[in-house]
C-alpha cells in the first residue's frame, strides 16, 4: 500500500481530533468584566491578577510578625550581648556614624528585597500570565510554580529585612538616648563637680573625647580575667564564662521552643478533638415555684448539654410519682376486707414546700402516711381534702396514736401531738371515706426513746404534702395481667396530686374522672 492509498479520515489522529471538537484558544484576557462598550478589558484583568498576588502576599505576611517566644529570647540575649559589647566612651562622632551605617545598611536589604520581587514580577510572572493568554492549562502551571517560588524568596527577604530593621532600631535608639543623656550630664558638669570633687568632673569632660580609649563591659572583664597570674585559675575563669553564657542562651531557647511545641501540639489536639469547653457550674431550678429546690451539676461544658437534659427529663418523668409509698394493709384487714377499691393516701412532711428533705436547723424530716379507705366519690374535692388535713398549715405531729376500725372493716390510725390532736385529726380524714366509724378511737401513746433517752416521736408540726388516688378494680378474662387478690386479678390506676400549693391544678376534674374510669371492668359481686 502506497502514501496514495492512505485515507486522511481513517489516520487515528484525524480520528481523536473529529471526537474532541473544534480546538479553540481561549484567552484569559477575555474575563466577565467588559467595558460599556463590550470590548476586553485587560486593565481590569491586570488589575484583578494583581490583587490576588498581593493579597496573598499580605496574608502569608502576617505570619511574619506572629509572637514567639524563641524570638523574644532571641531579642533579649541580642540586646544583651549589644550593652555587654558596648563601648560607653565612644564619641558623638562615632554614635552617629554607626547609626548613619545601620541606616545605610537598611538601605541595601530594601533595595535587595524590592529588586528581588521586580525580578520575579517581571521575568517570571509577566511571561507565565502571556502564557495563560493562549494555553490556560500550562499558563497556570507556570504561574503556580513561579508564585510560590516568589512568595518563598520574598518572604524570606522581608523576614531578613523586618529582623535587621527591627534590631537595627533598638541599637540605634540606645545609642541615640546615650548620647543625649551624656550630653545632659556635660553640661551639668559643676553640679557633678560640687556633688563628687574635680576628679569627676575632669571624668565628665574627658568622656567620650575624640580618641579616648574605649570601654565596654566586655574589655573591663577580659582585662581582668587576663591580669590572673596564675594559668591554670585564668583558663579556668576565661572558659567558665564563656560556656556560662553559651549554655544560658542554649537552655533558654530550649525552653522557649519546648513550651511553644506543647501550645501548639495542644492546639492541633484541640482541632482534631471536639473541645468540650472549660469547666462550667450550673444551677437548675427544675420547678420556679419551689425556690428551695435546685440541682447543682458540674462539669465540662459540652459534658454538661445532655447532662442538664436528661436531668430535666428525669424530673419532669418522675415529679408525680411515689417510689416506695406503702399502700397495704394489716395481714388482719387484708383477711377480713374486700379487695380495695377507691383509696386516698395523704402525704405529710416537716417542711412546708418541696424538696421533701430537711433544711437547715432541722435535724431529721418528719413524715406520715394516711390511708382512708373507700373514699366517697362526692367528696374527691381538693379543697374538701387540704382541710381534713388540717389546711395550709397543717397539724401538729406527735407520738400519741389514734386507731379505729371503719364498719367496711377496714382500719385507720393517725399520730398527733395529744391524744385529743390525733383524735380530731383522725375523725377528719374519716369523714372522707363511704364507711363509718363503729366505736370510739383507741389513744396509745409510742414511748419509744432513741440513744440519749428521748422519745423518738417528738412534737412537729407537719403540712400536707400531696395525696395519691388508687383506684383498683377488677378485670375479668386478664389472668395475664393485673394484680392478684384473693384469686383473682385486679387492675390499679392511681394519680399523684399537690396538696402544697395555695390553689388546685388546673386539670384537677380531669384527673379525677379519668381516675374514675373503669374500662372492661367487672361490676359482679366480688
């Protein structure tokens, strides 16, 4: 097959191009922003390419001027060997020409760093952005590579430039107020004549005259480490101070570089980790009607977000409910008595308002627990129930016992500080239930002491609390179910109701009816 015979359709290359599509050169010159007339704008492009530079510059510059603490050690020990060097008889002529030197010298390092820039804007940037006029693709790759090696050396030179005109102006404003302030004692030379006598004053006049001798700290200490005799004492002097020092700045910048490792391995920790925030105190007051009753939780504050709910759930789960109140009866009553089935159990404490624990100046919490038994359904009043308990502020509790049995063979008992108080106390509470009393309450008296001899009992006066319903009824065909009594199952539905508090819930009839309700109830004689 000959050159004649090759089709110019079937070559790969042909084939590859015709699957791309036209190839076109797009210019980057061509941004959105356009004048009014629709034409490029390359000003506008030159303008915002170089913004972007500078404020990348701008940014990666203010790392430069960060804090550290290697750097303040670097400036103390620097000034410290400048005064330790520093020769306190030299001239004004001298002073001056090393400030003019540092000036001059900053000079040169501004002008090497601007040059340096120029260089890269103008042999690198420039042609990388004529790049990317006509191939996107490798005009960005140039101009990538070449702007980080332009941040990298300018960075570098500023960093150069920002320590030496930084260290440049410390030594030049010492030697500045030097000057001026040897140039005040000068000129009150006859005060430091008439203070110190003649010597000082020919002192004063000789200090800093043109080709004086010089004087530093650091002349006056080797002079005297070289005037030792002996040579093995002066070796041994000359090089204690010497390693002295080195090893002074070593340890120091050992320091310096181990405290800002840890900072910053804390703050990496602290990015990679969920901080769970400082240690925080919080006071929860889960009901504001009651000011004596507050949960106190600490922790870290994160910690203590799911903390605080689930306290909160918790409360709000358990406000109504009675852990452990006794509702049973007398082996005796439980043989003789008919399953219950309307029940009222009053409540009451030594403290008035909750939390239901002691305050201070008490030294125990006082408590009783009433049942009355077959409650009638017409007085379920709230009102009616708060002034059987002897209303707001209660009655006084005390070790005399009241006791009486009911004609629906149930019993009640209530303590009071007399036997008249408990009597009284009992009678009102069993004005509540359907049964009625058969004889006369029987009055005993609890002389039981504690260690010191005194009776356990003592009189308190207790408040009304809260009252529970219970309401049991049975089931019939529930044998899974309920709770057994006399062989058969029942079911208890009961409601914790304040009494405390200077008003009745506002759901009070609700709960009351719902209390009440008996559904799948069996209504045959038990």
């Amino acid at each position: 097959m000959g050159l004649a015979d090759i089709v110019e359709s079937a070559l790969e290359s042909r084939q590859v191009r015709s699957a791309i599509g036209e190839r076109k050169f797009k210019s980057s010159f061509e941004d959105k922003q356009t004048t009014q007339q629709g034409e490029n704008n390359i000003i506008s492009w030159i303008w915002n390419a170089g913004s972007r530079l500078v404020g990348f510059l701008v940014a990666n510059i203010g790392g430069l001027i960060n804090f550290t603490l290697s750097a303040a050690w670097g400036l103390f020990t620097s000034t410290l060997q400048f005064i330790w060097n520093f020769d306190w008889n030299m001239s004004d002529k001298t002073i001056d020409q090393q400030i003019q030197q540092a000036w001059d010298n900053l000079g040169g390092l501004l002008g090497g760093t601007l040059g340096n820039l120029v260089g890269y804007l103008g042999c690198g940037v420039l042609p990388g952005a004529t790049i990317l006029a006509f191939n996107e693709p490798l005009g960005a790759y140039v101009l990538e590579n070449v702007v980080e090696e332009l941040a990298d050396e300018f960075l570098a030179n500023l960093a150069n430039l920002v320590r030496y005109t930084f260290v440049s102006a410390t030594q030049s404003l010492l030697l500045w107020g030097f000057k001026n302030i040897r140039k005040f004692i000068k000129s009150n030379v006859g005060l430091v004549q008439r203070l110190f006598g003649d010597k000082a004053e020919k002192a004063i006049k000789a200090w800093g005259a043109e080709g004086s001798k010089p004087w530093s700290f650091a002349i006056a200490v080797d002079n005297a480490v070289e005037s030792i005799p002996n040579t093995f004492l002066r070796n041994f002097v000359e090089e204690f101070l010497e390693e002295a020092w080195d090893g002074c700045v070593e340890a120091g910048y050992v320091v310096t570089n181990s405290v800002e490792s840890f900072l910053a391995a804390e703050k990496l920790r602290q990015q990679q980790l969920p901080p769970m925030g400082k240690t925080k105190y919080v006071e929860i007051t889960p009901d504001r009607s009651i000011d004596d009753q507050k949960i106190i939780l600490a922790g870290p504050q994160e910690a203590l977000k799911p903390v605080i709910v689930q306290t909160l759930t918790n409360y709000q789960l358990m406000e109504y409910k009675d852990i452990g109140t006794f509702v049973g009866s007398p082996v005796d009553e439980y043989l003789r008595a008919k399953p219950r089935s309307l029940t009222l159990i009053v409540q009451f404490f030594s403290v008035q308002t909750p939390p239901w624990t002691k305050r201070n100046g008490q030294d125990r919490l006082v408590s009783g627990t009433y049942v009355v038994p077959e409650i009638d359904q017409t007085k379920l009043d709230w009102e009616r129930i708060k002034l059987a308990c002897g209303g707001a502020n209660g009655y006084m509790y005390g070790r005399y016992r009241a006791f009486t049995v009911l004609d629906n063979g149930r019993g009640m008992a209530c303590f009071g500080q007399s036997g008249d108080e408990a009597e009284d106390r009992l009678r009102a509470l069993a004005a509540l239930s359907k049964g009625e009393i058969t004889k006369k309450p029987t009055i005993s008296e609890d002389r039981t002491e504690d260690v010191t001899g005194s009776y356990i009992k003592q009189p308190v006066r207790v408040y009304p609390a809260y009252f529970t319903i219970l309401n049991q009824y049975r089931v019939p065909g529930a044998a899974g179910s309920g709770i057994p009594i006399n062989g058969k199952r029942y079911i208890r539905k009961d409601e914790r109701i304040d009494l405390w508090t200077d008003t009745k819930p506002i759901n009070f009839e609700e709960i009351i009816l719902e209390l009440l309700k008996k559904p799948g109830a069996d209504t045959s004689p038990n």
